[in-house]
C-alpha cells in the first residue's frame, strides 16, 4: 500500500470511529441486498428471510426505514392497528401514495376490511401467523383485488406481542 493510500486510510479512521449504530445499519444494508436478491424466489421463503435478517435489538426507527425501502409490500402495525411502517410498494399495491398512514388505524384506512380479516388480526396479536395464497379483496370503490399475504405477531425486545408485521403481494394481473 502506497503512503498516500495509508494516510487516507488513517485520515479516514480517525475521523469516523466506528459505533454500535454503524454496525446496525450495516446489518440493515446487508439484509435489504439479500431481500433484493431474493426477490424473485417464492413469496413465504422471501418474507421469512427477510424476518430472519433482522435482529430484534435493531432499533425501532432503523426498521422503519428498513420496511420503507423493502421491495415487497410490507406494513407494521402497533397492537392498535395503528401504522408504524409501511413500505412504497404497500402505498403503491393499495392507491395510498400521498395518503398519510403512520399512526392512522388500518381499519380507518381501509373501512371496506372483511370480518374474518379482522379476525385474523386479533389472533396474530395473541401470537399465532396465518397466510393466505390468493384471497379477493372487493373495495370500497367497487374495485376487486386478489391479495396473497401473511400476518404474523411484531414482538418487542422482551418477547412480547407488540403488534403485527403483514406482507402482502396483489396479484390481481396472475388471477
């Protein structure tokens, strides 16, 4: 290595130790280039591996970012229901770009949401996970929608049930 590359490097160290934080959004970096990856293998096998990928003492506001930028529709909800993240493909998948979600109630959003739906939710938020391979969802506008998705519980760092994390796909086009 020449002098000019060692004191480069050196300059570069000294001015940017490296922190707890730094690793973290590493860990998150590395998962989205695995998720990206992985986009193209089946729809459970992607979720699960993007579940995997990140650890629980990643903090709240870096998963935020995490769910924002995921390429798959993904949105995390707080045992109210209430969004807390929600990736643009969700916005995207479900005419919500330019709506504000974050911190509004899922059923509010989506008044048009069935029963059994609901149902669902309130037994995820005691810990179970479903999925669905190709569900019709009819809106309010009269607009029919097939959706493939997943509910599973949200835990918090003490292991408890926090909320919920859904992953959905709308494959309307392949129905």
């Amino acid at each position: 290595m020449s002098a000019r590359r060692r004191m480069s490097v050196a300059r570069t160290q000294r001015r940017r130790p490296l922190r707890q934080r730094d690793c973290e959004v590493a860990t998150l970096r590395a998962a989205l280039r695995r998720a990206i990856k992985t986009a193209t293998i089946p729809f459970r096998s992607f979720e699960e591996s993007l579940l995997q990928s990140v650890s629980p003492q990643v903090h709240e506001e870096e998963l935020r970012r995490f769910v924002e930028y995921a390429p798959v529709a993904i949105a995390m909800f707080d045992a109210r229901m209430r969004y807390l993240a929600v990736s643009a493909r969700w916005r995207a998948d479900y005419g919500a770009s330019g709506v504000a979600l974050l911190d509004h109630s899922h059923y509010d959003v989506f008044p048009e949401l069935p029963e059994r739906w609901k149902a669902v939710h309130r037994r995820c938020l005691e810990g179970a996970t479903e999925r669905n391979e190709g569900e019709l969802f009819v809106r309010a506008d009269g607009r029919r929608q097939w959706v493939r998705w997943t509910v599973q519980p949200r835990r918090t760092s003490s292991g408890a049930v926090g909320g919920l994390i859904l992953f959905s796909e709308a494959v309307t086009a392949r129905a």
